[in-house]
C-alpha cells in the first residue's frame, strides 16, 4: 500500500438537536431536543508532505462552515453533519482529494463520512 499523507484539524461547537424517530424505549428522550457539545474532526489529503493546505487555514474556513449553521440543529444527526462538512470540503478543497469526517457527540458516540 502506498503512503498518504493526511492533515487534520478539529473543532467543538453547542448544538441542540433531536431524533424525532427514536425508538420508543430507554432513549425515547432523544426524541425531545437536548444540548451537546459536538466535536469535528477532518482529515484532508496532502498530495505532498509541506504542507499543501495550512492546518490554520483549512480550520478558518472549517469553523467559517459551522459558524453558519444555527444553535438548533433540529433534527440533524452526527452522519448528517458529517456528510455536509464532507460536501462542503469537496466544494471548497476540490474532489480529487480524499475526506474523512468525524462528527460526534460530547467526543463519545458519532459518525464518520469517508
């Protein structure tokens, strides 16, 4: 397998959301909206090892993204929000790069988007 090289940046953010379709059951809560504290993470692939894509502007314009999306997410889940971001990187960074992304919940329970 050939070596790649990868760049990643992370981000927190609040955020309140709600899975309207939870399953009646110990987590029927979730069907109310309640609060986290969500952790991004991506990962973006170098085509070179100096740095192609400067970690601090890649996180600018990651937090830019973010910053645009309200406190009440309603019912966006973490392979929702992963999935935007990873639409978003290839809009902004060009598809002929690889993404992984990572959005989860208190940076316990997530998704990841490849």
């Amino acid at each position: 397998m050939a070596r790649r090289t990868w760049g990643r940046v992370r981000h927190r953010f609040a955020g309140v959301h709600c899975w309207a379709d939870a399953p009646d059951g110990p987590h029927a809560h979730l069907r109310n909206p309640h609060r986290h504290e969500f952790h991004v993470a991506v990962d973006f692939q170098q085509f070179h090892d100096d740095r192609e894509i400067e970690y601090l502007t890649f996180k600018d314009w990651l937090e830019s993204v973010l910053a645009a999306w309200p406190l009440n997410l309603g019912g966006r889940s973490c392979e929702m929000m992963a999935a935007h971001i990873h639409k978003a990187c290839e809009a902004q960074w060009g598809a002929m790069r690889d993404y992984r992304v990572e959005v989860s919940e208190d940076g316990e329970n997530g998704a990841i988007v490849e």
